[in-house]
C-alpha cells in the first residue's frame, strides 16, 4: 500500500494504519477475516465516520471469502459502533447489493462494492475540500490569514484519503492561503494528537491547545472559524461529534465564531429526525487510566442545528435546517 495510506487491499487481505499505535509510531495491520475487521473498528485501529464506513464494506466481503452467512456478517459488523451512521450505511449498500447477486457472484460483488465505497470517498472529501476553500478564502479576502479551530481528529486518517474537516484546510494550504489551526487534544483518547500529527506531515501551521482552552482563544478573537467533522447528522441538522464539540459550539456562538460541519452526505441520516434520537456510545472507564471511582465516558454529544453555521459536503454548503434538499 502506498505510505500513509489508512486503508488498501494487499494479496487478498485488507492493509490498515493502526491508529491506536500513532502518533509514537507508524505501524500496518492485516485484516484476514471478519473478526479482524471487526476488532479494528471496534478497537479504533480504524476511526472517523467514513473509514469506518469502508472497513466495514470490505469486512463483508472478508466474511464472504470465511464462507459466513451475509446475515450473521452485517449483525457482526453493526454491533461494533452504535454513533457512526456511515457504518450502517455502508452495511445497507452492502446488503441491498449482495441480496440481489445469486449465492456464487456474491464475494466478487463484495469486493467491487467495497471498492466503489472507498472510491467515492475520496471523490467526496475532494468536493469538500474545494466547497470549503471558499469558506476559508472569503476570510483571507478579509483579514489577510485564517485561524481555524478543529476537535477530534476528521483528516485523511479518518477518512479513505483528503479528511472531512481537514480538507478545505488542506485546500487552503496547497492554495498558498495563510491558515493557522487551533487543535484541541480532545480527550480522553487525545485524538487532537492525530490532528496534530497529520498537520505537521502537511506542514500546516499548527497549535495544540487543552480542550478548555477553546473558549478563551475565541473570546480574544483568536478563532476565525470553528470547523469540525461528524459521527452522525440526524435529518433536522442536529449533529453528533466527539464529546466537547457542544461546548465549541456554544463558545462559538456566543463570540459570533462561524461554526461548520464538514461531513459526506453518506453521514446524514435522514431516518433520524432529530438529535435526541442518536445512540450516544459510552466506552470504556479504562480509557482514563486507572481510577478507582465511579466513570461516565460518553464518546460523542449532540451539536443542535440552531448553533450550526452550515454543513459542508460534497454537494455544496447547506443551511443545517435544509438537509432534506440533499436526500436522495
């Protein structure tokens, strides 16, 4: 696989960047089998929305080649992340697909619809790069540079290639545009780090700040613009992120920061009308360390569309309150 890639298929088997072992070190992992595919997303090998969405279409077909039953191969994968829609939509692709292939073209049609996913990943986050260039250069026009607040981590290691919120930063950077990026280490599992680590791959100008710092750099008028990535967006525009993309949220609201989501359409999920009705994922106490008192560690809030500035996807800018424009 190319270097730095996060995904790609070598001899049969799928190739993965290991990010639970980043950024102290660069290592691949091969996934063989169904169950390799499903501990990498459940285990966060793999992160981020849309890479999940295609580790997922190429765990069926690994399932496929196992000889397991579609059924017990979808119920497998479903079970691993509750949050993200691109998931569950990735496995629906799957199934809608797969059910209408006779028993012997099954695994090659997996293959070949896991393939197209990961494809038109890449060609999404791209349109989302550009579409949200015009964000950032509307800035610059105005103040000469751009300073750009992130949270998480929703770059190319999030995604199959370009990232989500990252790109029109990216966009910028190779555009000679002055961008600077407030990254917030989004704890517990300081996946700013990744952020971090990424932007300086790019030599993007860059500043790693503690997650309760945020408010304080926009009430100085430090931070142009807050833009960050999504797990899921119900249909009415409310938004589920990493935890503490609420309080980004309101900070930016209260200081007149514009705050977008970036995110593929794939990631809207037009059966939920509304943020209450997202599975909020609690994970592990043990990510904190080793304590001995009671733990709530809930891995995303919900962002309410009133405080969203507008959803940038491949297909444009979007009023979060208008996302039924986009449905197919």
């Amino acid at each position: 696989m190319n270097e730095l890639s996060t995904i790609a298929e070598d001899g049969g088997d799928i190739v993965i960047l290991d990010q639970t072992k980043l950024p102290r070190e660069t290592t691949y992992q091969r996934l063989k089998t169904l169950a390799d595919a499903a501990h990498a997303i459940r285990s966060m090998q793999v992160r981020g929305a849309p890479l999940i969405g295609a580790t997922a279409a190429y765990g069926v077909a690994l399932g496929l080649r196992e000889g397991k039953p579609l059924d017990e191969i979808l119920a497998t994968l479903a079970a691993t992340r509750p949050t993200a829609v691109n998931l569950h939509w990735a496995l629906e692709r799957m199934r809608r697909v797969l059910e209408k292939s006779a028993l012997a073209e099954r695994l090659p049609r997996a293959w070949e619809e896991a393939r197209a996913i990961a494809r038109e990943d890449r060609e999404a986050n791209a349109a989302i790069g550009r579409h949200g260039l015009a964000v950032l250069e509307a800035i610059v026009e105005r103040k000469g540079a751009v300073s750009v607040m992130t949270h998480c981590n929703a770059g190319w290691l999030a995604t199959v290639a370009h990232g989500t919120a990252l790109a029109p930063i990216y966009a910028a950077h190779a555009a000679g545009l002055a961008v600077h990026v407030w990254v917030s280490e989004t704890r517990p599992r300081n996946q700013g780090r990744l952020t971090a680590w990424e932007l300086a791959q790019s030599q993007v100008p860059h500043t790693f700040i503690a997650d309760n710092a945020a408010g304080l750099l926009m009430m100085q008028g430090k931070v142009d613009v807050v833009i960050v990535g999504a797990d899921r967006i119900a249909a009415n525009g409310d938004t589920a992120n990493k935890v503490g993309t609420y309080l980004k949220a309101l900070a930016a609201h209260a200081h007149e920061v514009p705050f977008y989501v970036a995110a593929p359409v794939s990631t809207i999920d037009f059966a939920c009308p509304n943020g209450a009705q997202i599975p909020i994922e609690e994970r592990a106490a043990e990510e904190f360390g080793e304590l001995h008192t009671p733990v709530a560690n809930p891995a995303f809030d919900i962002t309410p569309a009133a405080l969203i500035s507008g959803i940038i996807t491949e297909r444009g800018i979007v009023a979060a309150n208008e996302l039924l424009r986009l449905k197919p």
